[in-house]
C-alpha cells in the first residue's frame, strides 16, 4: 500500500464517522413511559426511551430529590405524576425542562435512600433498597400508569329540604380520577353566592342558609392535569319558608273577671300549613303570667284576667316542616270597672186585706263591685203603678241590698224606704228585702240577669198582710 493510499483512509474514516454522528444528533428521542414494581425489600423504577438519548443525574436538597435530566427529547408519552409511597419514594414527576430536555423528578419523603442506576435496552434502570447492599433479584409486581383517566364528578347534598340555619352536608367522594373538586352554589334567581374547592382526602363541606327558596349546587372534579370532568354533576336543596303569625284581641281592651279572646287564626304558612301555635302572655314588668299551646284549628284562647293592668300578649306559629315563625306581639289592657249603672223593671205583686194586687214596677240605681265576682251593692230606687182602684195607689221606694254570687247565681237582703201604697196607711215605712238571681249574660259593656224579689215590713205592719214579690230583669250597663 502506498504512503498516498494511508493518508486517504484515516481521513475517509473521519468523514464517514462526523456523517454518522451528524445524522444521529438529528434523530430526537420519545419519553415513552415511566413505570415501577416492588419486590419485599427493593423498589425498580424503569424510565423507557427511545433511541439518540442520553442523560445526567444529580440530586438536590430540601428537600430530598434525585433528578434525571434527559437530553434529545421531543415529547414526553408518560404521565406527568405518578404516585409511588414505598421505600421513602413519594411520587414521581416528569416535565419538559427545555426545549431536547425532559426532566425526570423523584420526590423523596425521607434522607437519600441506597440506590443504583443503570441503562438496560429500554431505557434506563433506578433500584431502590432499605438494607446496605443491594439483595437478590425478587420477583416484581408491575404497576403501569399507562394513560391518564378523565374526571368523573359526582355529588350529594342532604337533606332536600330543610329550615333557615340547618345544617347542609355535600359530598363529593364518589367523584373518580379526581385530583381536586369544586362545588358551587346558585339561588333560585341563579345567581351565584358561594363556593368551595374540595379534594379526595376531604371531599365533604357543611354549610346552611339564612335565607327560604331553592338552591343548586353544581359540582366539578378535576383530573391530575386539571382537566374538568364533563358529566352532569348537580343537585338541590330546599330551604323552607318559616310560617308568618297574626294575633287579634277581641276586644282590645277587656276588664277583669271577663274573657279576651286572642285570635292566631290569621297566622299563615306559604309552602304548608300551621299546625300549632304558641300563645303566652307577660304583665309590664316582662313576668311571665300564663302561656297556651293550641294545635288545633281555628287557633284561639280565650282569657280571663284576675288583676287590672296592661298585658303583653305573644304568639309564635309552627308549621308541618317544623319551621317557627318570628313572633307577633299585642298589648291588651284589663281594666277593673266596679260602678256600673242599673235598671230594673219587672212585674210586682202587693198583699193587702186578705188579697194579691198587681203592679208594673221600674227603678233606676247604680251598681257597685265590691268584690268583682263575689259582692256587690246595689243603691237605686223607683215606683210602682197600679191599675186598680182605691185604696190602692201607686207607690215608691228607695233600696239597698247586698248581693253574693256564687258563679251566675247570685242572692241578696237588704233594706227599703217606701211610701204607702194604700190609702188606709197614713205613713213612710221601713221594710226589709231579700232577692235571688242568675245572671244571663255578662261581658264588658253590659250584663243582664233575672231576678225573684221578696219585701215585707219590718215594723207596725204584719208581714203576712203587707208584703210584696217582684219577677224583674235587671240591666248593667
């Protein structure tokens, strides 16, 4: 071989060899997949690459990372996170660093566990080990995250319907392949007034609502690359409409020893019906006096006050869902009325000379509760008019009597100053009076009642000749 033909192969060699390198530097490699399989005591994560790559590794310090940089990569197949949690591995993470330059992460939960890395065919080969010398090869179980599920929301809201500031559970922990989640809510005009971000480790959240109507809550999941799952995920909730109480007195203003009646029939419910209501009543200093639960319709109570004053009266209504209404206020006055005016007129019958002769009888008086249900005395006075003839004549009388009641029954004695109801007796006398009663019916403004009435004289006349008996009807007013 001549000297010429040595000088013109090395450098042929050269050529072909820079050609060759030139066309391999334009050849760009695949992260194709990250998998890893655990052995009892070892951890394999396997990095698979295509051709034409290369790498560096390096670690770095709080916190503990082991990280890979690989070089003449285009894409990255694999997924982004994958979780590991075994031999103080936590997750492993995979990302374009620059452009030709994918960078491979592994996050350590703990200080740098023994390990080894090395290429196989595939791609390159990391082995993990707790013990100071790596151990005999193990059979592994292969765990591969080949692709990335999208996120399937899914949410529950309890109760479906509910009172003002109950309590509302959602939960989202039947969503899948969700990294996070996210529930908003709507009115029943759709405008949004809140939200909240969940996560699978904490998927429920309790809140309540102030405010009656409709409420939607829409809910989101989101995968680990924050992809929004696209199902339908919403539910509903309805907050019920408290019922609204109405009171009237009847009447207003009322006196002691006769009944009000307090009327709560106005009290309503929009989405219901009132089942109950309470009613209770505080005098001016805010004492609690009497109180009443009604649960049956028309919703009334009917009271009698034993002491004058001025009375607070409260009502609160309940609805079927249990929902209580604000509470509605009025104040009625008890007053104590003890002089009333009074009138009598009736049909009176005189003895005299072995006979009965009748009168019409009316008197007019006042009326005085001493005891306001127990005694009374009565001041009044009137005459008589007789049709018959002489000696008859009409006559007049001044009376005072005490009376007892005993509930509607009353009875009484007392004494009358009355001129002479004949022409045979000259003289004014004196008699005594005794009556029995019942009283018919008796509110605030007027009362009426019956009566027997009974008067003789006390002295110089005979009682058996000269006595009287009255049926009258008494009015006080």
């Amino acid at each position: 071989m001549t000297k010429k033909n040595l000088f013109l192969l090395p450098c042929l060699l050269l050529i072909l060899l820079n050609f060759t390198m030139l066309s391999l530097s334009k050849e760009s490699g695949v992260l194709e997949n990250i998998v890893f399989s655990k052995g009892e005591k070892t951890l394999e994560i396997k990095i698979i690459l295509s051709p034409y790559t290369y790498h560096r590794e390096f670690k770095l310090f709080n916190p503990y990372r082991i990280c890979i940089d690989l070089f003449n990569i285009k894409s990255i197949q694999s997924p982004p996170l994958i979780q590991v949690n075994s031999l103080g591995i936590g997750a492993i993470r995979a990302s374009m660093f620059k452009s030709n330059i994918a960078r491979v992460v592994i996050d350590l939960t703990e200080e740098f566990p023994p390990y080894k890395s090395e290429s196989f065919e595939q791609g390159l080969r990391i082995v993990f080990w707790p013990e100071e010398e790596l151990p005999e090869e193990e059979p592994r179980v292969i765990e591969e995250i080949i692709q990335i599920e999208d996120a399937i929301g899914d949410i529950k809201v309890t109760p479906a319907k509910a009172n003002i500031n109950d309590s509302i559970s959602v939960d989202m922990s039947g969503s899948q392949h969700a990294k996070s989640m996210e529930v908003e809510v709507f009115d029943s005009k759709g405008t949004k007034i809140t939200m909240n971000e969940l996560t699978p480790d904490s998927p429920k959240w309790e809140t309540k609502f102030d405010k009656p109507g409709e409420y939607t809550f829409k809910g989101k999941a989101f995968n680990i690359e924050g992809k929004p799952s696209e199902n339908p995920c919403e539910a509903k909730t309805y907050i019920n409409f408290p019922p609204v109480s109405m009171l009237e007195s009847q009447p207003p203003k009322g006196n002691v020893g006769k009944p009000i009646t307090f009327d709560a029939s106005g009290s309503t419910d929009s989405d219901g019906e009132v089942v109950e209501v309470n009613f209770t009543i505080a005098d001016e200093m805010g004492n609690l006096v009497d109180r009443f639960v009604d649960n049956e319709k028309p919703f009334s109570w009917e009271k009698v006050f034993r002491k004058k004053g001025v009375y607070t009266v409260t009502v609160v209504a309940t609805d079927d869902f249990g929902a209580v209404s604000e509470p509605f206020q009025v104040e009625v006055a008890a007053k104590q009325k003890n002089l009333f005016f009074l009138f009598d007129a009736g049909a009176l019958a005189a003895r005299g000379d072995g006979t009965y002769v009748g009168y019409a009888a009316g008197r007019i008086g006042l009326l005085y509760k001493i005891l306001p249900g127990t005694l009374d005395i009565i001041l009044s006075g009137g005459g008589a008019y007789s049709p018959n003839d002489a000696p008859w004549k009409p006559f007049y009388s001044v009376n005072l009597l005490l009376n007892f009641h005993l509930g509607p029954v009353f009875i009484g004695a007392g004494g009358v100053y009355t001129t002479n109801d004949k022409e045979t007796i000259s003289s004014k006398y004196a008699e005594a009076i005794a009556n029995v009663g019942f009283e018919l019916f008796d509110n605030s403004r007027i009362s009426a009642s019956i009566f027997l009435e009974a008067m003789g004289p006390v002295v110089d006349l005979s009682f058996q000749d000269h006595h009287k008996m009255m049926l009258g009807f008494r009015l006080l007013f």
